[in-house]
C-alpha cells in the first residue's frame, strides 16, 4: 500500500485518496437517505395493515404486512451498506492522515539532511576557534588603545593618597553635621505682681455713728496741720 502511494509522483494517485473520501461521504449520504425513505413505507404500511385489521379486512391487512417486510429487507441491506463505507471511509481517512504524516515527516528529514551537509563538527570546532581568536584580538585591541600615551601618566600612589584626604575631609564634614547644637535656655519672664490700692480697715464689730466719723476726721485734720 504505501509502496503504491510513494511509487508515483502522477497528480492522480495524489489526489486518489481525496478523490475516494469524498466520494464514499457523497455516496453515505445517498444511502441514508433511501434509509429514511424505507423507514417511512414500513411505518406506512403497518399503519395499513392495523387500519385493515381493524375493520376485518384480513386479505388487505397480510398484503400491507408483506410489503412491509420487503422494505424492512432492503433497509438492513441499505444499513449494511452503509456500515461498510463507512468502516471504509475511517480506513481511508486514516491512511490518508498517516500518508501526510509521513510526508511531512520525509519533508522534515531532508531539510534537516540538507542543513547539516553544509556542516559538520569538525567545522563547528574550527569556527569556534576563529571566534575565540577574534575575541582575544579584540580584547588586546582594546587594551592597547585604551593605555596612556606621551606625558599622561599619572601616579598611582599620589592619586590614593588624595584620594584618602578627600574621604578623611568627609567623615569630619559628616561628624559636624551629626553633633548638636547647644541653644540658650529661654528666659521667663517675671510677672510683677499687681498692687491693689489699699483700703482703711472697718471694724465691723463696732458700728460706727456719722457724728464719730465726723469728729474723728476733724481731729486728723487738726494733727496735720499742727494745731
């Protein structure tokens, strides 16, 4: 079989197999429908046959039975018939599948035969090499044009040492930062107290009558002025 589909490179065997797929559905499909119109006589003539029987016609009744079985004799063929395609066209459609499978799969394999005729490991090797060699060039190269020339060197050892001052100057920049600033205590003020105007005591005790106070205010006057 797959010496018959691989023998010949003709458009028609390509095709064969496309060509019977489809032809088997077309033909399932005609078949099915002559099943369905099977179907539909002998359900006609069994409804004959009890409307017969119902109204004592006994001749017409086994009449309408006997065409009923010859339908029902070509449906089981017409239903085998159909089971065979189709058991058929899953076979077809099977080996068609695996058909192109192996195509694609041949296809596959010469590409990759294709790909690697143009190399081989001995090749691989030896392009790796150029490769190491190209980068170990590039890397003196660059380190060549990257060195001081004429007048341009310069110190290693005074640049550290700047380098050291500058980081010392620094942490003292830093440390001043970090210490506290002392603030003066804000002085509180002083509330004076408030004085209250003072005021001649009343002896609350011993009322006193407006003739004593008169008097008695006569005599401080009199004290005052020295009589």
């Amino acid at each position: 079989m797959w010496g018959y589909f691989f023998g010949g490179n003709s458009q028609q065997k390509k095709e064969l197999p496309k060509k019977a797929i489809v032809e088997l559905r077309e033909h399932i499909s005609t078949l099915n429908k002559k099943k369905n119109h099977l179907q539909q006589q002998m359900d006609d003539q069994d409804q004959l046959a009890r409307k017969y029987v119902s109204s004592k016609q006994t001749t017409l009744a086994k009449n309408a039975l006997k065409r009923k079985k010859g339908y029902e004799t070509n449906l089981i063929k017409v239903e085998n018939q159909i089971e065979t395609l189709e058991t058929q066209l899953v076979s077809i459609e099977g080996a068609n599948l695996n058909l192109e499978t192996m195509k694609a799969m041949k296809q596959g394999a010469k590409a990759m035969k294709q790909i690697h005729g143009e190399y081989d490991v001995d090749k691989v090797e030896d392009t790796m090499d150029e490769i190491r060699e190209q980068v170990e060039l590039a890397d003196e190269i660059s380190e060549a044009i990257s060195r001081p020339v004429g007048n341009e060197y310069v110190d290693e050892d005074e640049l550290d040492q700047e380098l050291a001052e500058l980081e010392n100057e620094n942490r003292e920049a830093e440390r001043e930062k970090v210490k506290p600033q002392k603030q003066p205590a804000a002085a509180v003020p002083v509330q004076k107290e408030e004085q209250l105007p003072s005021f001649p005591a009343v002896n609350k005790a011993t009322p006193v009558s407006q003739d004593d106070e008169d008097e008695a205010a006569l005599k401080a006057l009199q004290e005052e002025m020295g009589l």
